[in-house]
C-alpha cells in the first residue's frame, strides 16, 4: 500500500509500507522502475543529481533508507548495515509489485548495489555502480583521502567528525560539507556553479557513523565480485580521491558481465563534471542488456 503526499514537487513523495517497515521515497519519470539509494544519505523533494539522469528513461524510486526522517527507525545497530538494508529494498520491491527492477548508487551507494547483487540476483534486471569499491582498501590507496599517507586527510577526518556530531551548528556542518566536497572535484573552483542546482543527500550522522566506523572495516567483496550475475555498468572518474579509478577497474574485472566507462575529467562526481557523457553512459546502461 502507497500513501501519497504532496503533489506538485518535481518528485512526488511517497511512503510505502512494506514488511518490515514504511519507507519514504521520492519518485519521477516513466518506464520500468529503478531503486536509487545511497548507504547513509537523506533525500528531499529535490531529487538528485545522480539520480535526475535516470529519470529520462526509467520511473526512479529514490528511497530514504532505514533510520532516515520518513523511514522507518533502526531497532538495533545492525539495522543499519548493507546485508540488512538489502532486505529493506527487498521488501520495497515487493510492496510496489514489482517482479524485479534495477538499482543503481553512486560511492557507498554503489557498494550496497555489489551487495544487493550478491544477496538477491533474481531482484535485479542490471546494476549501475559509480565511484564505488569492492572492499576497504581503498581507504588503503594513496591517492584516497581516507588514506592517512593523503595529504587532504587530516582535513577529511575534521570534515567526518564535524558531520557524525549531532551537537555540529548548521554553518559547521555546511563548511565541512563543501570542505569535503571540494576534496572530490576535479576542478574544485566549480563549486558554485554544481551546487547551485536543485539537489539533495545530506549525510545521515547515525548511517554514516555506522558504516564509517563499524562496517567498512569488514567490507570485502572482492572474492565474491566473480559470483555475480547481474549485468553491471561501472563508472569512475580518472582522478577519483574518494574510491580510486583503481577500484573500479577491480569490480568492472572481477565481474564476469559488466563495462567499465571511465570519465576522464572527472574525481568523484562525473555527474555534475562531465553531465553530456555522464548522460550517455546512463542511455547505454538502459539500453544494452548486457555489458
């Protein structure tokens, strides 16, 4: 069952009550669906940016994960983790009717669709996995600003703690975003003009906290990458300093059916630094069956 609320935002907000919870989501567009998500950020009626692209040829279902504003709270730590998240998608899935759909999530977004793939195949019609890892080191790669060899890391660090601190004042936190932010463009004196454009994702402190600083210590997929079946577009910048283009280079060879498109003036955020090829990369992942 679906209730409905709001009406004539650019994404209609929904709250879909499943098994194991009510979900919020913000829809837009036409066509099969697609589940959108990140691991530890919040959505608003403003869609977002690597979700808008979508929308051209899919009806996106951009959902607001366990333990976010609308969505159903987090009973235990453990809720919050990618094996049980999974799950949640799943009983989206079921709730909306459908027989299957694709999924598609950028950074840690992405890594949770690696998981979704491996727990639930026969869910998935394909996958769309940017700006992504496999397992944990890539907070290992020098050229990572998790990596403490980095010399943005000190600065990181700052950033993660000021985000992960309820008690942060709303200026801090804006600052420490855009901090962040800057340290993933390729031409961080842009900033102005991509953030100037209608978008959400803000950092869900209790999510992130998690996944920081409890999951991604054993986050390993890299023996399981051959294991997976679904078809996979991977995308990355060149100069990515969040999940090295090394990484992506990793998931695209590990698994069997999957592409590796690679953006060449592009850190983190293809997206918004190079939108023309980002969008052609979004047709061909619609188009083609398999990679």
């Amino acid at each position: 069952m679906i209730n409905r609320i709001g009406g004539m935002a650019m994404w209609e907000q929904q709250l879909i009550k499943t098994s194991r919870g009510t979900f919020e989501a913000f829809t837009k567009g036409e066509g099969k669906p697609i589940c959108i998500t990140h691991h530890y950020s919040e959505f608003n009626a403003n869609g977002n940016l690597f979700a808008n692209p979508f929308t051209e040829h899919y009806q996106v279902f951009l959902v607001n994960l366990r333990g976010t504003t609308n969505s159903a709270p987090s009973e235990s730590e453990t809720d919050l983790s990618m094996g049980e998240t999974v799950k949640d998608l799943e009983a989206i899935r079921k709730a909306l009717n459908f027989e299957d759909w694709a999924f598609a999530g950028h950074s840690a977004g992405g890594m949770l669709g690696l998981v979704y793939a491996l727990n639930f195949p026969e869910s998935l019609t394909k996958i769309f996995v940017c700006g992504a890892a496999a397992s944990k080191n890539y907070m290992m790669h020098p050229d990572s600003i998790y990596c403490k060899e980095n010399p943005n890391n000190p600065r990181l660090r700052e950033c993660l703690q000021i985000l992960n601190n309820p008690e942060s004042s709303p200026e801090e936190r804006r600052t420490a975003g855009r901090d962040w932010y800057a340290m993933s463009l390729y031409r961080p004196e842009k900033m102005d003009e991509y953030t100037s454009k209608p978008n959400s994702g803000k950092s869900v402190p209790k999510r992130l906290d998690y996944f920081a600083y409890k999951e991604v210590h054993n986050f390993d997929l890299t023996e399981q990458l051959s294991d997976i079946t679904v078809p996979t577009l991977v995308a990355c910048g060149r100069y990515d300093a969040q999940c090295p283009h090394d990484c992506c280079v990793e998931i695209a060879e590990g698994i069997p059916h999957s592409k590796l498109i690679t953006f060449e003036e592009s850190n983190h955020n293809p997206f918004v630094e190079e939108p023309e090829k980002f969008v052609a990369a979004v047709k061909e992942f619609y188009l083609h069956k398999m990679f």
